[in-house]
C-alpha cells in the first residue's frame, strides 16, 4: 500500500513546525521539508525569540499577551517529558527609554 499525505509544510522553522505539530494532532499525515539541515536552522535559528507586548496594535499586543499563556505551560503543550530539553520562558523584564531622537509614541 503506498503511503500519502495530507499536507505539505514548507519550511521547519517556528511557525512551519507549529503548524505541522498542530495538523497532526488534528489527525493529519504531514511532510515537512526544508532547504536547511534541520527544524530551526533557517532564519529561527539567529532569532532573539523575545516575546513582548509592545506593540503599535491593539491586535498586536492581544496575540503577544495570548502567547504569553502559551508559553507558561510549553511543555504541557508540546506533551513533552519532563526529562526532554525544551526552550524555557524566563520573565526578565523591560526598559524603555524615552530619548529626544525618538520618543514613546513616535512610530505610532
């Protein structure tokens, strides 16, 4: 019997891996392929993965905060064993500076 398919993700970074994760468990068979060796070594790998809620939109800052709650309980997510390594959500804080050549509120 050949095998098939139910959907094709381009690309293993974040968001093409999260959208495989969440297809299967909708009970669909999904490919990911990728240009790159591996999930994360495209444009994911260099990023910063700062999560914020300053935002320009109150769209923007409601995705953020959403996210947030997402990421407190990660490993419930993800069904990962506590033995797995896993990204982690550390609260560090911010700092805003409001400077003459750019102040709060400039971009708007």
């Amino acid at each position: 019997m050949a095998e098939s398919t139910d959907a094709v993700v381009v690309g293993a970074g974040v968001i093409g891996s999260s959208i495989a994760l969440e297809l299967v468990r909708s009970g669909l068979r999904v490919v990911v392929v990728d240009k790159f060796g591996g999930a994360g070594n495209g444009s994911t790998s260099p990023s910063s993965a700062v999560v914020r809620f300053t935002y320009p939109t109150i769209a923007g800052v409601n995705a953020a905060w959403e996210s947030r709650h997402c990421w407190e309980a990660w490993r419930d997510h993800l069904q990962a064993p506590a033995s797995e390594p896993l990204a982690a959500f550390n609260r560090c804080g911010v700092t805003m500076l409001d400077v003459d050549f750019a102040p709060c509120g400039m971009f708007t």
